[in-house]
C-alpha cells in the first residue's frame, strides 16, 4: 500500500463520516474521542449495548473502506 498524506486520510475521515448514520458517527466519535462507554452510549441512544457494538462495528467497517479504497468516495455502506 502506498503510504496517504494527512491531508488524504482526513478527507477519507470525512468522506466516511458523511457516510454513516448520525447515530453510528455519534458512537464511534465518542468512543474514540470522549471515551464514552457502551453502556453510556446506548443509554444516550436508547439502544441496548450489543446495538452499539454493531452501530461502532459498522462505523469502523465504513472507516475502513474508504481508507484503503482506491476511490473513497465511491465506497457507500451496503445494508
């Protein structure tokens, strides 16, 4: 793999952010900024706690793929 700039990999971030739901951003930015618990975030959402490993399981999926795609911005979830 070619190594991307800075500037690359946080327009990936961005790209993979508009790309979730707002409840998966909101989960995987707490979790990896605020060090927000599991059981914090499905009280915030509402949600049980498996609801928000899948909800930060399917953020890091879309993170990922627009990562390592060749063309980000062509990467869109498919569920």
């Amino acid at each position: 793999m070619t190594p991307i700039s800075r500037a690359e990999l946080e327009r990936r971030f961005v790209i993979a952010m508009h790309k979730v739901t707002p409840a998966q951003r909101d989960i995987f930015l707490s979790v990896r900024f605020d060090d927000a618990s599991y059981e914090e975030l499905a009280e915030r959402h509402g949600i049980t706690v498996e609801e928000v490993m899948n909800a930060l399981a399917r953020a890091l999926l879309i993170w990922s793929r627009c990562l390592h795609a060749r063309f980000p911005h062509l990467v869109w979830p498919w569920w």
